[in-house]
C-alpha cells in the first residue's frame, strides 16, 4: 500500500507560479511511477505530467500538450517526494490536481486507470 499527500495548491494570478508536492510512503519510492493528474468542475480527469524509473539514475518525464514548457515534474527520491513546478500560469490551469503513482515503470503511462493509488487532490486557482 501507497499513501500519498499532496500539498502546494492555492490561489495565483495568471502569470504566477506555483509548486506541488506530493510525499509517498514506501520502501521502493525512487522506482515508483509517479503522474500527476487535474480535474476542473465538470470535466474529466486528465493527465498532465508524468516521470518514471528508466534504471540507475535516470527517469524520464513526459507532459500534456497544454503544459509542456510551462511545468516541470521532478522528484527527491531520499525525501519520497515527487514535485510538480508550474509557471506562467494560465486560468484554464484551474483545478484540483491529484498525484498517482504505481509501482511498474516499465512503460509510460499516460490513463488515470493505470495508476494504482492517488492522493486526495490539492485546488489551483489561476485568477484573470
């Protein structure tokens, strides 16, 4: 079992920036595949940025469209912790953003069903 908090979320203007953690427990953090995940009212889950364990010390990271160049997904594997850091933030990132992970990293994972513990989610709210 994988417990996860994450922790960061708030109110910024557009522009601003913001940083998200997320702690894990477990022995075998650093080998975990970690995303991250948002949803907005009435809308559905979807990814936004995603790292896994590639061997030895390596991981690769991969983000959605709408993100990428803006966040930046990186982890502290003595502190258990996977972070997620957002800058120039726009309104449309509005949302509750969850963290996930899994313990396979053999493939990149993309869907929220292949992610097999979740945080209870941390609110964002980009202001105009």
């Amino acid at each position: 079992q994988v417990h996860l908090v994450e922790s960061g979320g708030g109110l910024v203007q557009a522009g601003g920036s913001l940083r998200l953690s997320c702690a894990a427990s477990g022995r075998t953090f650093s080998s975990y595949a970690m995303g991250w995940f948002r949803q907005a009212p009435g809308k559905e889950r979807e990814f936004v940025s995603t790292t896994r364990w590639r061997g030895g010390s390596t991981y690769y990271a991969d983000y959605a469209d709408s993100v990428k160049g803006r966040f930046t997904i990186f982890r502290d594997n003595v502190k258990n912790t996977v972070y997620l850091q957002m800058n120039s933030l726009k309104p449309e990132d509005t949302a509750v953003y969850y963290c996930a992970a899994t313990l396979y990293s053999d493939y990149v994972r993309f869907q929220a069903y292949e992610y097999d513990y979740w945080g209870q989610g941390t609110q964002v709210t980009v202001s105009s």
